[in-house]
C-alpha cells in the first residue's frame, strides 16, 4: 500500500508520514536497531537481529506493492523518527479479516504527537484494505502506548502473564487489545 501526509506536530514542527520504500532499507534498519535499544517494551532486542539493509529494502518493497498490507514511516528533515505498520494475521478464509499493529518512534520525539498520527494512518490504511479487526499486544506497564490505544479506540480483552521474559525484569504481562473496524 502507499500513503503520504504531511502533519504539523505539536511543536510547529513539521513530518511526513509514508509508506517506506526499497531506498530506506538502509535507514529503517538503523532505526530499528536504535528504537530496539531504547525501551524494554518490543518484542526483541538489537543484538537479536541478524536482517541486513537489503531484506529491510525487500520487505518494504513487498509492503508497497501489498494490496493490504503497510509499513509506514514518519520523517522529519530526512531523518526517520518513527514507524508503524499493519500485516495480515493470515490468508486462509476464517482470518484473513485480521490485522495486527505495531510502532515505534524515536524516544528523542516522544510526545509530540508522532505515535498518535501513525496510529490513525494505520487505523485509515487497514480499513481502506477491507480489515474488520486490529490488534496488537502491548506490556501491560507501558502505559504511554496503552493510554494511546486507548484513546484511539481499542479495548483490552485479556491478558498473558507471560508474554515476554525481558532480560532487565523478567517475566512481562502483554495486554491484548483489539479494534473493530466495520
Ligand atoms: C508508544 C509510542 C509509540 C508513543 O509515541 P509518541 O510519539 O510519544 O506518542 P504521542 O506523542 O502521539 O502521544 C500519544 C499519547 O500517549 C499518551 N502519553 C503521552 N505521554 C504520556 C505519558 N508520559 N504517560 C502516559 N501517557 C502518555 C497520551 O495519551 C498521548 O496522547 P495525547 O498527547 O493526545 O494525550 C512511543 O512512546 C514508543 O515508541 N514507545 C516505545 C516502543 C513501544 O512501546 N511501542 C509500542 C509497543 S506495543
């Protein structure tokens, strides 16, 4: 899927949200492993990614060309600061009407509203694609990201105490939350 905004953040600062092309391979991983090393709350740390710049740049290829699927980037004067996508939970009939959701941005751009218009590109790009549902999970004490959901309209509907074993606390409870979309 493709996509292109540009949004006014709160700071007066101005972002473009885009669909992530082949050309970011290099800066989306170099993103990912800098977001990775900044919180406990994603599903892996950097030293447990062996993807190159060219995977990167093929997977976004196969986004842009999905008919359903989107990773989206926030720029900020050529530099990404954030990331979001939606991907299918799967193809077969009883499904494929399932999307998940995941962000990140740069914890050097925390709170100027960067997290809150990824999410609602992503929200817009997966009813455009036919989705009924979105989901993801999220640690349960995150609560900046869980207090964006929130607001943006999903609903929790149960918990894994177990869902991630960090390395610096151990065992994390993920809250599971899901929006309907139609
Ligand atoms: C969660 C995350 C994406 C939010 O991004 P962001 O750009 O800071 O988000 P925004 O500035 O749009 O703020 C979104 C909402 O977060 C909430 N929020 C902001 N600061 C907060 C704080 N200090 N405490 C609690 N909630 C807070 C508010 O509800 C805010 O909405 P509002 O400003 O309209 O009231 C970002 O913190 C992040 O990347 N965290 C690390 C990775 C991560 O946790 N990803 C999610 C995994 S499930």
């Amino acid at each position: 899927m493709e996509y292109y905004q540009t949004i006014t953040l709160k700071d007066g600062a101005t972002c473009v949200l885009r669909n992530g092309a082949a050309k970011d391979g290099p800066s989306m991983l170099e993103f990912f492993l800098l977001t990775h090393g900044q919180t406990d709350y994603l599903l892996s740390y950097p030293d447990e990614t062996d993807k190159t710049a060219e995977e990167e740049a093929q997977f976004l290829q196969d986004k842009t060309e999905s008919a359903d699927e989107i990773e989206l980037l926030a720029e900020m004067d050529g530099k990404i600061v954030g990331s979001a996508g939606i991907g299918r939970v799967g193809t077969t009939e009883k499904v494929k009407r399932r999307a998940e959701f995941g962000i990140s941005v740069d914890k050097n751009y925390w709170g100027l509203g960067i997290g809150r218009a990824l999410t609602q590109a992503c929200i817009a790009c997966a009813k455009s694609a036919g989705y009924a549902q979105l989901e993801l999970d999220a640690v349960a004490d995150n609560e900046r990201a869980i207090a964006l959901y929130r607001s943006a309209g999903f609903v929790e509907y149960g918990r894994n105490p177990r869902g991630f074993h960090s390395r610096l606390t151990g065992w994390q409870t993920l809250a599971l939350m899901r929006l309907e979309l139609y």
